[in-house]
C-alpha cells in the first residue's frame, strides 16, 4: 500500500482501519454515527472530505477521541 501524501489521505485509512479493528461495516458504522451509509464508503474510497463536525461524529461511533484519529493520520504522514 502507498504511502499516504495528504492528511485527508491519511485521515480516510485510519478511519478504515478502525472501523475494520472494531469489526464494524461501513453501514454499521453510517448507523452508529447518524450518518448516510453510502458516507463512509465515500470518506474511505477518498471521495469525500468530512467536516470537522463529521468527523468527530465518527470518532464517537468508534468509540475513538478525534484527537486519535488525527494523531495517526499525521504520523501515518511521517
């Protein structure tokens, strides 16, 4: 797998790789966080960028701090 180049690149895979930690499917997760279920699909093909709003609604439907989130997204960065 490439590395990632953006943040929001990054951002996407981390989201995946909790959703796929927790054994939770992009529509189980849509559900958890009030979200479209077609969303995170999106958000983890890189097709959308969530808000800051959005993404901290995902981070509660994992059961994650945002501050996570992006921490490993910027160190999946280097």
């Amino acid at each position: 797998m490439r590395r990632p180049t953006t943040l929001s690149d990054a951002f996407r895979r981390v989201v995946a790789e909790h959703r796929l930690a927790a054994g939770l499917s992009q529509e189980t997760l849509a559900g958890r966080a009030g979200l479209h279920r077609t969303y995170i699909g999106m958000i983890e093909r890189g097709q959308r960028n969530p808000t800051l709003d959005t993404a901290q609604m995902i981070a509660q439907a994992l059961g994650v701090q945002l501050a996570t989130l992006i921490r490993e997204a910027e160190q999946q960065l280097g």
